[in-house]
C-alpha cells in the first residue's frame, strides 16, 4: 500500500482524512500528545487493522477521541459529574477518562471491557477530521507496539510506511507524552498512566486521586491490570535503558566509570559539558520539565540502533509533566535502576 502524506495546512487535508476513515482506512493523525494512529471506532474491522498495522496485543484497548466533549453520551453511560467537570476544565487537551461503555462501541475496541476511555484532543486538523468522519476515532499511539511513541510524522512513516492509508503531517507535537488516563468508573478516581495533563491538576479538581500500581512498578505479564497497557513492554529502544539517579557529579561519575564502546547517555542538556567522549544526546533541559517531555520520543528514536548497548539515562526529579517523562523512562528502562548507594 502506498501511504499518502497529507500536510495539516492544505485546504482538503482534513476531508481527505475523513474520508479513509469513514472507508474503513487506517489514518494518523497528529494531536497535541504524540501521533494517534486513527481508524473508526464503531467498525471492527478498522479497529481489527489497528492491532495489526501495530503489531498490538489484543488485550490492550483502544482510546476513543471525540471532536467535542458533548459527544461523550453517545459513547459513555452513567457519566458523573466529575467526569463533566473534569472535561470542562480540561478538554480539548492531554486527559483521558475511562467510563462505563454503551453497547454500541465494539469490544474489540474495548479489548472486551465494559468501560472505554476517551479524549477530546486539542489539535485543531484532528478535530476537523473527527467531525468530518462524524463517529468516535480510536486512536492509540502511531508505533509499532513496544516501540517509543511518535512526535512527528516522519516517525510515523518510519514505523509504517505501506501498513496505513495516510499520515496528516502537522509538525512536531507540542507536549510530546500521551495522554493522563483516569478511570472515572470507581468510587475514588484513579490515576492510570500520568500523561500531559499534571496530576496535581486533576487532584486539586478532584479533591482526591488514586494512584495505580501499575504507575510506579513493574507489572508481571499475566497480571489483571486496570489500564491492560501497562503491563507490556513500552517505549524501549534496542540497547538496554538504564536510569542513573542522583545529583549531577555522582551520576556522572558513576557513568564515566561504567561506559564502555559501543554505550550512550542520555541526558539534560545542561548535563552535556560532563559527557564529552561519552555519546551524549540531550533530550531537554532539566529546569524545564516540557522541554523533556516534547525530546523524550525523538530521543529514544535516535538511540534505538543495534550497535547501542547500555544508554545510561538521566530521569527528572518533581511533579508536573515530569511525572509522566520519569514514568516513561522507567517504562523504557524496565524499572532498572542504579541502587542510589551504588553510586
Ligand atoms: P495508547 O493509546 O497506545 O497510548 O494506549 C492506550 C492506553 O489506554 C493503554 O495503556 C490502555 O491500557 C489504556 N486504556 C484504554 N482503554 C481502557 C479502559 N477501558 N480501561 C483502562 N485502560 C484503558
Ligand atoms: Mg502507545
């Protein structure tokens, strides 16, 4: 197959992308997190192709986006009033609520669920297209599974080329990491992935919020886990992640001490001046939390070559989109972290 390159500017772009979509087609689209890999949410066969173009386990539901949050009913039954409140605050934008699913939705789409999580995005081709297409778009990220997300449309044809209709091509993303996902379905809210949209927001919305476990450790691979997704292995480059913690001096003595040929490091570009000889790349400066999160998949992307074996990684400390990038790192590390008294 032949994928076509759409630019977000041309006049047609967003009707064109309706179009494949309402066809049954594969489209990415881009969104203000990472590239969503886009098919019709209500037809199984679209859905069908998403799993497979992606290489995705079937048990790993899809994230429905909607154009406007008043669409929400036509997807979602027993709606609270935090979940309205919460989409006044912060939709269009980086938050994903899971709520009980109606019987129209697939469970394909669901991976069997009865609950369905969705997200009104903030980029404004992607909610044309979703208008245009007139029906929930499922859209997980535009990778091949395992793979780190996608920022630009180059990513996106890097992973796949021929396997899709077409990539709407609106530059680099703003935030960089997917989405927050809360599930809104209990009687306290929980935290399911951190995301673009800071935790401490949708707390001092909320009064309280949960965090699952799946957040901060590793989940086994038979485990029965709230968000399915985060029990695969994610966002991984080819050579093995490693996190080193610590102040600035130690971490990069321990990694002068440690790196061999062939190693790289990642890092803050404040960091640079102490890695030289040491394969640095910066993915962002370290007093800037959304400068990460907007580096953080490209980075990984260049470093995901074979002849790479350990990348020692540098992971930022605090809250707000840093938060998601730490847990992101984690995730790309396999949670192997330096004991901070090997340091
Ligand atoms: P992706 O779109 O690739 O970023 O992945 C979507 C994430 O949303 C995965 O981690 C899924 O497990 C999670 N997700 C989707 N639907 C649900 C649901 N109904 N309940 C819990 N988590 C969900
Ligand atoms: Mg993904």
């Amino acid at each position: 197959m032949n994928t076509k390159l759409f630019r977000a500017g041309d006049p047609d772009a967003a009707a064109r992308a309706a179009a494949i979509l309402r066809a049954g087609g594969l489209v990415a689209i881009p969104t203000e997190t990472v590239y969503g890999l886009g098919a019709n949410g209500l037809d199984e066969a679209a859905v069908a192709r998403i799993f497979e173009a992606k290489g995705r386990p079937q048990d790993n539901p899809l994230i429905l986006h909607i154009a406007e949050p008043a669409r929400l009913t036509d997807i979602c039954r027993d709606i609270p009033g935090a979940a309205w409140e919460l989409a006044r605050r912060f939709w269009p934008g980086p938050l994903t609520m899971v709520l009980p699913c109606r019987d129209t939705v697939p469970r394909r789409t669901t991976a069997g669920l009865d609950t369905v999580a969705v997200r009104c995005p903030r980029t404004a081709v992607t909610r044309e297209i979703i208008r245009l297409a007139g029906v929930p778009v499922a859209a997980p990220s535009a990778n091949l599974s395992g793979k780190p997300s996608t920022t630009t449309a180059e990513h996106v044809l890097h992973d796949l080329d021929g396997k899709i209709e077409a990539v709407v091509d609106d530059g680099p993303c703003q935030v960089g990491v997917e989405s927050t996902i809360v599930d809104m379905t209990g009687p306290v809210p929980r935290l399911l992935r951190p995301g673009g949209l800071a935790p401490e927001l949708l707390e001092a919305v909320l009064g309280r919020l949960e965090v699952d476990p799946a957040v901060t450790a590793p989940v086994a691979a038979d485990a029965v886990v709230r968000a399915p997704g985060m029990k695969y292995r994610h966002y991984a480059p080819q050579g093995q992640v490693l996190i080193v913690p610590g102040s600035r001096e130690k971490a990069a003595a321990y990694i002068r001490r440690h790196f061999a040929p062939g190693d790289a490091v990642l890092c803050f570009q404040e960091e640079l001046p102490l890695y030289d000889g040491c394969n640095p790349t910066a993915y962002g400066r370290e007093d800037d939390a959304e400068t990460l999160a907007r580096g953080l998949f490209a980075a990984l992307r260049e470093l995901d070559r074979a002849d790479i074996s350990t990348i020692f990684a540098r992971c930022p400390a605090g809250g707000g989109v840093g938060y998601a990038v730490r847990n992101r790192l984690r995730k790309a590390a396999g949670f192997r972290i330096v004991p901070e008294d090997e340091l």
